[in-house]
C-alpha cells in the first residue's frame, strides 16, 4: 500500500499550538550530533492522535542530514497482504539505493545490498507498525543494517514495539491529547478558517469540542463536516453527540462514533464517492479517480467529501486508516443483506465466489478463464481488478454499472464477444501483452472512456486507432520500451488533457499531428528519443507543462512554442539543444524553467528578461553558459537561480535587481571570479547564497544588510582573502582558513578558503549549534593510516574573536595556531561567550568558555596541549582527538554522558583513567604511542569491545581479556 495517512494528518494538527516545539523535543532525542551510532526511537499514542504527523515533521526537519532516506507507511495493513513484508523491504531498497518505484524489473532482496546500506546514513520512518516481528523484517533488531548515524523513526499504538532494543539505542515519545485551548483553536481552524469562534456559535462550539476526546483527527473531522452548515445542524451534530454519551455511558464521544455520526449525513452521491475511495480508490492520482463519479467536481488539490478524503500534496486521493476501515465495514454489511450489491471487485474475490482453491501452485503465473457468468452474483460492480485474466464467450448484458477496469498483464489474445462497457470511463491494462492488432480494440466497446493506461506495455510497437476513443482525456504511453510510433489518429483526441509517453525510450519522433489536441494541458517526452518537436505544438494554446526530461538526443525546440501562453513548466533536462528561440520570452505564465544538464546551450536569450513577472525558477546548471544576460535584471518574481558547475564567468550587475530571490546556487562555477556586487543588498528575501568551489575574491560589505540570509556556503574559495561582516541572521556557515576572526553565533558556517586573512568579528549569532573551525584545505587531511607531523604553534600577530554560543552542540576545530582550549569552570553557570584570544610574546592562542550543552567535540591536525575545565562538558556525548599534541585529558572522569571516545595519534597523551565513564559504549585508541594503561576499563559495563591498535596499551586490554 503506497497511500499514506502522513499528509493527510498534517492538517489535523499543523496549525496546533506546540505541532513545532514536539517536533523539536523528537529531534532532541533522537541526538543528531551522535554519529556514531544507529538510533531508534518510538513515537507512541491512539489512534488519530497526531503519531504520523509527527514523524512526518520531524522527517521533513532533518531529512536533509542523510544520505538516504524512507518513508513506509501502513506498515500493519501492507503487512496484512500476500507479500506485504516483501512489497515493505523492496520499498526500502528503491528509496535507499533511489531507485524509480515504477520499474518492474526490479526486484532485489534487501539482503544482496546489505554492503551498501552499512555505508549509508539513513532516515527511515516505519509507520503504523504493530508486531515486533513486523518491524524486525524492516530493520532488523540489531540496527545492524545500516550506517554509522542512522536514526530510524517508529510510530504505533502498541508502546512494547521497541522492548527487544538496546536501551541505550532506543528513545520514546509519547502523544497526548490536545489541551482544551488547542482543541479549541484547531476545531475553529477547520470550522470557521481562524482560530476563534463566532458569536452566535460560541456556546455550540465549547459544548461540541468539550464533546469530543480531544483527538485532532476528531477534533478537525467534526469542525470540518460543520464549516457552512447552518446553527441548525450544529444543533443536531451536538444532541447526536449527547445521544452517543448516554448510549456508551461516556462523558466525551470518541474518534469511530464521530467518524459514523458524520457518514451518516451523507446524501447518496457522498456516500457513493466515500464508499468507492474508502474500498478501492485511495492512494490513486485524484484526477484519474473523479472520473469514477461523473458531474462531480473533484479539485485537483485541496480536498473533497471533506472531512471524509481529500487530495494530498502529490495529488493522490487520501483517507484516514480508520475512515476506510469504517467504509469497509459498511460495505461488507450492505453485502450481508443483498450479495448483488457489490460495488468492487478483485480477482480473488471472483475465485472465491467460483469457489475455486486459492493458493494452488504458483498463482501468479497461472492465467484464469472467466465468463460473464462468473460475474452473475455482482452485477453492481464498479470497479473490477484483474491480473493476468481473461474473458471468455458471450458478455451481453453483463458490468452494465462498470466504471473503472484495472486489468494487469492481459493476454494477446482476446475471446470475448458483446463486452460493452457502457459506463466504463476508465481502462487500465498495465504491463499487458498487448499489440496494436489486441482484439479488445475492436471487440470491446467503451463510448465513455476517458482515461487509457498502458503503462509497461513493452509488446506494442504502435499505438492503436484512436478514432473511437473521442472523450478520451488522459493517454498514459510510460514505459512502453518497444513503442516507435504514435498513430496519426492521436490528433483526433480533441479533448486529451494529458499524454505521458515518459521512458519510451524508442520513440523518436512525433507526429505533425499533435498539434490538433487544442486541449492538452500536459506533454510528457521525458526519456524518449524525441530529437525535434515539431512546428505544431504552437497550436496547443492551453498547454501548461512541457517535460522533456532525459530526452537527450533533443536537439531543437521550435519557436513557435512562444505561441504556449499557458505554458507554466518548461523542462528540458539533459536534452542536446544547442540554443533557445527568442520567442521564449513570449511565455508569459512561465514559472519553471529548467535546463540543467544541457551541455550544448552557451547562451540565454536576453527576451527571457520578458517573463519577469510570472519565473519564479530557473536552472541553467551544468551548461556552457558562460555569461547571463543583462535582462536577467527583470526577472522581478525569481524565488530559485541555480547556476552549479555551469562557465558563468560573473554576476552581472543587475543581480541586485531580482528583489524576491531566496535561493542563489553557484557551486563548481571555476569561471565564477571577480567581487559579487555590492547591489545583493537588494536581495532582501534572499535565504541562501552557495558558492563552494568558485573563484569568487570578495563579498561586498552589504551583505550584512540582508535581513534573512541564513545559509552561507564558501567552501574551497581560494581566492577570497577576507570576509566581512556578516548578517545576524546566518544559521550555516563552514570556515576553513589561515588566520581567523570567528562569528559569534551560528549553526552551520560553510568557509574554506587559503588566501583568507580573517573573518570578521561576527556578533549577535545566537542560534550556535555546530561550529567547524579548519586553517587547512579539508581535501588535504591526512587519511587515518597515515602519519602527519603534528601542527606546531605558529603565532604571528595578536587577535581575538568571540562567540555568543548558548546553544553550541557540536565543535569541530583543526587549528594549527591553537595550543589550549580553556572550558568555564562545572561550578558556576554556563558563560554566555567563546572566546579565542593571543598573547602576544608568548606563541599561545586559548578558546575559552565553551557552552555546557555541548555534545560532541572534535579536534583533528591540531596544537591542541591541553584542554582546561574538560569536566564542566557534563551533557558531552562524543569526544574525537586525532592528530593533536594534546598532554592530558584531566576532567575526562567527570564526563558520566559521555559514550564514545576516539582517540588516535596523539603521540604526547600518556595517561588515560576511563573509571567513571560508565555510559561509555565506544573506545577507540589508535597509534597514541605513549598510552601504556588504561586504568578503570573492567569497570565500563557499557562497553562492547574496545578497539586498541598500535599503541602499547593493546596488551594491557590483552590481559584484561584473558582475566575476564
């Protein structure tokens, strides 16, 4: 089951005071900064309590961190199914290894890139899970699996998931109900769109929220059913909420009685439409499933039936677990009272009615005859799924009410005779054995269909006749690999609102043809072998999207696809255009255009600057182009610019006209030099500014002015020799150079440069998290097998910095200048500022002051002698000294959280007393050649084996071993 219950739940409780301080608390447990080690944690509540929404949040806030990442949801009821497990593991492979979940030709164990996964840092959520054995199968009890730094997110009802794991790996998190404020708030979010009630329904609404058990799902399901409706029906809805407290002898009505209350105000359409998601529909792309439900209105986003389905934000239909588990339930007793009133139909169920033995043999390869009399008992059907069946004799008079026929992998033969269709609107015959001379074309009459898919069609080589297919709107082509022509009749579709021909990667031409569907909204060439498309896409004025990703051998785009004033997405990705028609600039609802990757185009043309007030997206990456032209400056309403690894030699002056840019991307530019222009004060909006790998050699000073820049990325700018002061607003920053004058307070600094002189005084960060601080070129750091001359002090002239850092986690330093580090004493409050400052004449740097909430330190090609006021670290988890001249770790004793200590060639530590550590899980001493005992290891209870290599300590654990 691919259908998720995480985006609909976001609505239940996004706009609930605390959704961002419980997220927060999550990310807390889960210690980011440990990267060590694999984590679990268990996010526990009933049912409809918000569990998915935020996992789902906290996936969003942290999914970047990984290298990988997953998202299963239902994991209880896909495990329900023949191979659910199965279905389960394969997801989790071809969202790890990114792999398209559409291609049938995959279909790995998890066990054959095992390899690979102990070498990723992944992000899984398992959703809805309830057996142990269940979540076992997943990501196994051991952790084992994947890398150093995973976190693996559980969400479920039962609070005994997580027993069998390591506490020291394991966290939990409990969901509450929601106060009586924020139930409040959310049902007036959901009830009158703000966040307070009206006068004439105050009383109504304390009385109906107080009603409830203060779930969100109940909570927002209640307020929506009651958004327009009159004080009279939300009288009612309170005296059947009444009616239900007396029955059950309850105080409050829970999440199922209010879910019934509601279905059963439906009116029969309502019903219907509820009814068909809830057995069948969900999960399914909204656009195709309203075709199920003629003269009803189904958005493309938003929702319908609310509060009952709505439309997620990939446009797939979307209904709660347990609103399905209710419709089912209506329908099974709909059927209890009359067996012919079925309204959807799989092949099981056919088998099952013929009373024929499932499970014989391999019933997968196995292919079952029906006939119309099979189907005698359900003559309502709707909705009928089949897989690798057929249809044999006479059909006459039979599915009259047949709406939606999902038939996989049909047979090339077809035997049937008078199978009309009359209602069918849509048809599905994915990876089917068809041709072009299939039978079903002729036999098999279907005046209303409107959606055709043949998805994975690999034996057709060209499409049918099209002539009798008039109303048809939607042509799915994706993935037919044989397919090499496109019947002239397609012009004929004169209401086709879509053709997805993605990954027919024989096809290479279109047909003049294609000009005539006046009505298509979307053309999808991506993956083919398109090299032209022709003159007469001109004509298709209500065109809104035009992909051609991957179309490589493209060579040319007509200028006439100025006449798509429609046009919104322009994709073009990989494709071998050597230049873009002036007549781009006619596009005057263009929002997206995207042309990375194609190597040929040397130039923009300057009419782009026309569609200033309609781009908000432009991707010229990895191109030839080598200068952006000067109406680049019109571009009033561009959000996104990404320029990586493209030849733009330098911002043009008018960069500081695209007033609502957020996002400048101009990583690996090696043509990239020169000063950024002093007018990027007029990118007031601007969020993020990366620039690693350039020969940019200065920022103007009125980058400060930027009021909301929080992402600045210089890695590896070798040219720039100083920086200036930068905006308060900075949350990412990475600094690696010469000399140094550090910012304040931060989160992320990205800064790497050889020439850099300083870097400013940088006061008022005061979000500090994790700071990483290299006089090195990080490319160049030794590898741990080898053996570098330690850093010597080498001071020249005198200079300080400090850094308000109360939230400071995580330090990363490698600074050849530095010899001591000095840490505000454990008995008094932790200081407010970090501080580096020189004593001139005596060759010595000292940091000082560093915040108690840090959790992880490292120092690596470091002077690093000694490191003053270690004990006061008490919330400090991770401590990794490589290569330093360090003396002594005094104070280590009183590190009680610490869990892992990483020691190697630290050729000056000679003891080392480990007794009061009893948190410490991980030790690792390699090369530290003056290390001869480690006092206190038996007592570390907590510790899985040491790892002890090349240092004359290795037979003091030898004998230990031998003791124990």
């Amino acid at each position: 089951m691919e259908t998720s219950d995480r985006n609909y739940a976001i609505a239940a409780v996004q706009n609930v005071v605390g959704i961002d301080d419980r997220a927060k608390q999550i990310t807390d447990l889960l210690e980011m900064e440990v990267d060590d080690e694999v984590r679990i944690l268990g996010i526990y509540g009933a049912d409809g309590i918000g569990k998915t929404t935020l996992a789902k949040a906290v996936y969003d806030r942290i999914s970047s961190c990984f290298d990988s990442r997953s998202f299963l949801t239902e994991v209880k009821e896909t495990a329900q199914n023949p191979r659910g497990i199965q279905f389960l593991q394969t997801r989790l492979v071809r969202d790890i290894l990114e792999r398209d979940h559409e291609d049938p030709s995959f279909d790995e164990r998890i066990e054959d890139f095992l390899d690979i996964f102990c070498e990723k840092k992944v992000l899984i959520v398992v959703d809805d899970v309830e057996e142990q054995s269940h979540l076992h199968a997943i990501v196994r009890k051991q952790l084992h699996w994947f890398g150093p730094g995973s976190r693996i997110i559980v969400t479920s009802e039962n609070e005994e998931i997580l027993r069998e794991y390591d506490p020291e790996k394991a966290r939990t998190y409990t969901v509450g109900a929601l106060d009586d404020g924020q139930a409040f708030e959310l049902f007036c979010e959901h009830a009158f769109k703000m966040q307070s009630s009206i006068p004439d329904y105050d009383g109504l609404t304390n009385r109906i929220v107080n009603a409830t058990e203060k779930l969100p799902l109940a909570v927002e399901v209640v307020g929506s059913f009651l958004r327009g409706k009159s004080i009279q029906e939300w009288a009612k809805m309170e005296k059947s909420m009444k009616e239900r407290t007396r029955s059950s002898r309850k105080t409050t009505v829970g999440l199922e009685e209010i879910l019934d209350i509601c279905c059963k105000e439906l009116d029969q359409q309502q019903k219907d439409i509820f009814l068909d998601i809830a057995c069948f529909i969900s999960g399914v792309d909204a656009r195709i499933a309203s075709y199920m439900w003629p003269n009803c209105y189904l958005p493309s986003s938003g929702c319908i039936l609310m509060p009952l389905a709505k439309t997620g934000e990939n446009i797939e239909l979307q209904m709660h677990r347990l609103l399905r588990c209710l419709g089912k339930r209506i329908c099974k007793k709909e059927e209890s009272q009359d067996p012919r009133s079925r309204r959807f139909c799989t092949q099981d169920m056919v088998l099952k009615a013929m009373n024929k033995e499932k499970g014989m043999g391999n019933v997968e390869a196995l292919c079952f005859d029906f006939t119309a009399g099979d189907f005698q008992s359900m003559p309502k059907i709707r909705f009928l799924k089949l897989d690798n069946a057929k249809f044999c004799g006479n059909f006459a008079g039979a599915f009259a009410s047949l709406r939606w026929l999902c038939w996989q992998r049909c047979p090339p033969d077809f035997d049937a005779e008078n199978l009309v269709l009359r209602e069918l609107a849509i048809l599905e015959l994915p990876r089917g054995k068809i041709t072009e001379d299939w039978g079903g074309w002729r036999k098999i009459k279907m005046a209303k269909l409107k959606v055709l898919n043949l998805t994975g069609c690999s034996d057709l080589l060209f499409t049918p006749e099209f002539s009798g297919y008039k109303d048809l709107e939607i042509l799915i082509l994706e993935g037919c690999s044989r397919l090499v022509k496109l019947d002239t009749s397609i012009g004929k579709l004169k209401r086709l609102v879509s053709l997805n021909l993605k990954f027919c990667s024989r096809l290479n031409w279109l047909p003049v043809e294609l000009g005539g569907m006046t009505a298509l909204k979307e053309l999808f060439i991506d993956g083919t072998s398109v090299r032209e498309i022709p003159i007469s896409i001109g004509n298709l004025n209500q065109l809104e999207t035009l992909s051609g990703f991957q179309c490589f051998p493209l060579t040319h785009l007509p200028s006439s696809v100025g006449y798509l004033t429609a046009l919104s997405e322009l994709s073009l990705d990989g494709a071998k255009i050597t230049e873009l028609p002036i007549s781009l600039g006619e596009l005057s609802n263009l929002r997206r255009l995207s042309l990375r990757d194609c190597r040929y185009l040397e130039e923009l043309p300057n009419s782009i600057g026309k569609i200033g007030s309609s781009l908000e997206e432009l991707d010229i990456s990895a191109t030839n182009i080598s200068e952006l032209p000067g109406s680049i400056g019109n571009l009033k309403s561009l959000k996104v610019l990404r320029m990586d690894s493209s030849f733009v030699r330098a911002f043009p002056g008018e960069i500081g006209n695209l007033t609502n840019l957020e996002e400048l991307h101009a990583s690996w530019c090696r043509s990239l030099k020169g000063a950024i222009p002093g007018n990027i004060k007029g990118l007031r909006h601007l969020k993020s500014l990366t620039l690693r790998h350039s020969r940019i050699s200065s920022l103007p000073p009125e980058i400060s002015t930027i009021p909301g820049l929080h992402t600045l990325d210089l890695l590896q700018c070798n040219e720039i020799e100083e920086l200036p002061k930068l905006p308060p607003s900075l949350i990412r920053l990475r600094v690696s150079s010469k000399k140094m004058k550090l910012p304040p307070s931060l989160i992320r600094l990205r800064v790497s440069s050889k020439r850099m002189k300083a870097i400013p005084l940088l006061e008022g960060l005061k979000e500090l998290e994790e700071l990483c601080l290299s006089d090195r070129d990080p490319k160049a750091r030794r590898p741990s097998s080898s053996k570098w001359p330690v850093p010597e002090s080498n001071v020249i002239d005198e200079h300080s910095f400090s850094i308000s850092s109360p939230k400071l986690r995580k330090l990363e330093l490698s600074l050849s200048q530095v010899i001591k580090l000095k840490f505000g004493p454990a008995d008094i409050p932790p200081p407010k500022r970090f501080k580096m400052v020189t004593h001139a004449g005596s060759s010595r740097k000292e940091v000082s002051e560093l915040p108690k909430t840090l959790s992880v330190l490292k120092l690596y090609d470091s002077a690093v002698e000694e490191i003053e006021g270690l004990e006061g670290l008490a919330a400090l988890k991770r401590l990794d000294i490589s290569n330093c001249r360090i003396q002594n770790l005094n104070g280590i004793g009183q590190l009680t959280s610490l869990r892992s200590l990483i020691l190697s060639d630290c050729d000056c530590l000679s003891s080392l007393d480990l007794s009061n550590l009893m948190s410490l899980k991980v030790l690792e001493i390699r090369r530290c050649k003056m290390i001869h005992q480690i006092e206190g290891l038996d007592k570390l209870t907590s510790l899985v084996k040491p790892n002890i290599s090349e240092c004359p300590a290795l037979t003091h654990v030898i004998a230990r071993s031998a003791v124990m």
